[in-house]
C-alpha cells in the first residue's frame, strides 16, 4: 500500500508541477479559478485568490491534454517503470551466466574446449582444440500497455500507476522465464557437442580414446536438478543484446493517438538463451532420496574434460527442485539425522533452490 501510495504520488507531485505554472499565468493575467475554494487533483484545500487555486483544474476539470503535460506524464510513467525494475530480484544468475551481446547472433565455438598445463620442457606444444559449431541468436521481445486518451483528461492517469510499476517488473523477471524454461528442456534441447543437454553419450575424450559419459539420471517421477555454480560459467547462458526501455506513443500524429485515442506505453528488449557446460549440470527423474543424490553427486564429480581434468572439483552445488520436492530436498540437506536415526552425511552439501518456474 506504500508503494502505491508513492506511486500515485510521484504522478501527481509531477503534474502538479506543470499546474503550477499555469496557475502562476492565469494570475498574472488576472484570470478568475472556476474551482477556488474547492478540493484539487491532489486532495489540496485550495485558498481562494492564490496562484495554487489554479491546481484544481487539475482535479474536477481533467486535465488538460498538451504536449508539455504529456512529456511530464510520460516521465512519471517511465519513474514507476524504473521502481517496477527494481522492486523486485530476478533468480536466473542463480544457474545462468550473462554474456553481453553485439551482433544478432553469437558463436559459442570456444564451448567444449580445454587446455592443461604441463612442464615446459623443450619447446611450446600447441594444444589441439575442438571448434563447435553453437551460435545463440538474439530475439525481441515487448510487452505493451494501451491506456485510453480520455482516461488521462478525465484525471483518471493513477489508475495506471499499477499497470506502468507492472511493466518494470515484468521486465526484470522476464530472464527467469527465458533461463527456467530452457533448463526444463535439457532433455530435448541441443547442446554444443549435438547431444542433447542432458542426455546418456555425451562424447569424452581425445581423438581416438573417445568414450560416452552420462549426465541424465533417467527415471520418470519429478523432475530435479544438481547444478554446479561454482565456476565462471554457469549451465545457462542468458545472453543481453539490449537490455529493456521504457517507450511511450504519445504525439497527437501517432497513429493510435490520431485513429483511436489510444496512448501506448512498452518496454522491449532483445535478448535469447543457451547451454553452457553440460559437464557442470546433471537432471534426474529418480525419487529425490539420498541413494539418488548421492549417485548424481559421484558421478558428477568423476566427469572429466577431454584432457583427462575433472570438471567439478571443489565445485559449488545448487540443487534445484520445484516447489512440489522442496520437502524431500530440506530433509536431505538440512536434517542432523536421517530417518534411521544415523548421521545424515549429505547436510549442507547444496544449496538448496526452490524454483517456482520448474511447477
């Protein structure tokens, strides 16, 4: 209800603003207030005589629609937009890692590949790498709000404080739908090696000594992740080509300003997703218990690079799950004991992330 209430006040202390130039006009010219005396827009008492009279034209007159009024509107709208944006905390660098975008497609040939150190003896030994064809392609995406020209004469602009605030945070959550949906398609969706992200051979090895390695637990209860997110990549790219802007359509030669009386406000941006490491991700259907966790633990940490280097080593776990194994998941990582009364051995091994999006 704060939030509200400031909201409407930012849009009201901004129009206010403009009416008080006005005001100052008309009494410099010496023109009489229809409204002295009354209650303003703003739920001011108005003095009769005062250049502030002149604010009740702002109330029960409606608002008078002119390109100043609607720059200062435009404004205020594009505040609460701003507040939306940061009024709420988006999850998805949880398990993705940002990789800012310059062109509308990005390659990811360096995916896969890996290096070692060995004794420099003799000369440098060029290290032969992998190139993988896995480009990400940016898309746009909007989200717009049509508010009716009448509703702004007719004072009635706070209605929207709620829908313009709703914008913002649409936009800052929108990365936690693009990055959860693609993790929740890691069994179907392709990675950098043309394996799907989770899947039973994945290709491992040097040429030659190639074997097939396993991050997909199988099952066909629920759904669950063990991630690790430890390292500088994470399982999820979100790739940014723009972030997402506040735009308004309000000029009287707008077309839906002059056809239909309609102001538009939306915010867009162009952005996509990808896979990263299958190595550091591994998804399981078994039964959430600690025979199944451990499992996916130990063979997590024995995957290896092509060069033979564990992957996971000293690896930071997030185990994901959705709302529906939060239970059997703080059980396995929080509980001293285990049902049998012995130490439960798992306790703090993962962080633990409910995800809604994963419903």
């Amino acid at each position: 209800m704060k939030s509200l209430f400031r909201n409407h006040w930012i849009v009201g202390a901004a129009l206010a603003a403009a009416a008080v130039a006005v005001c100052i006009g008309m009494t410099l010219l010496g023109a009489p207030s229809p409204h002295a005396g009354t209650l303003g827009a703003f739920g001011l008492a108005v003095p009769q005589g005062t250049a502030m009279d002149g604010l009740a034209a702002l109330g029960f007159g409606g608002l008078v629609i002119n390109r100043a009024n609607i720059t200062i509107l435009n404004q205020a709208f594009n505040g609460l937009f701003k507040n939306g944006l940061q009024s709420v905390t988006p999850q998805w660098n949880k398990v993705a890692t940002l990789v800012p975008s310059t062109t509308g497609e990005e390659k990811y040939a360096w995916l896969g590949k890996s290096t070692k150190f060995r004794e420099w003896i003799g000369d440098r030994q060029m290290q032969n790498l992998k190139v993988h064809d896995y480009a990400i392609k940016n898309k746009d995406f909007e989200n717009t709000v049509v508010v009716d020209r009448n509703d702004i004469s007719d004072d009635k602009y706070g209605v929207y404080n709620v829908p313009m605030q709703g914008l913002g945070e649409d936009a800052a959550l929108h990365p936690d739908e693009l990055v959860f949906n693609m993790l929740k398609k890691g069994d179907s969706t392709l990675c950098y090696d043309g394996q799907y992200f989770f899947d039973t051979d994945h290709p491992v090895g040097p040429a030659g000594a190639v074997t097939s390695v396993s991050n997909h637990q199988g099952g066909s209860g629920t759904g669950w992740y063990l991630l690790n997110v430890g390292r500088l990549l994470k399982p999820v790219l979100y790739q940014e080509r723009q972030k997402y802007q506040f735009t308004a359509l309000t000029s009287p030669d707008d077309p839906n300003v002059f056809n239909k009386k309609e102001f538009v406000y939306g915010s867009d941006g162009r952005s996509n997703v990808g896979f990263g490491l299958w190595q550091m991700a591994f998804f399981s259907k078994q039964t959430l218990d600690k025979a199944a966790y451990a499992d996916a633990r130990a063979r997590m940490n024995s995957i290896k690079f092509d060069n033979g280097q564990p992957v996971n080593q000293g690896g930071q776990f997030l185990l994901v799950v959705p709302p529906s194994l939060e239970a059997a998941a703080l059980e396995l990582l929080n509980a001293e004991r285990a049902a049998n009364g012995s130490t439960n051995v798992y306790r703090g091994t993962a962080e633990l992330f409910n995800c809604p999006w994963l419903a």
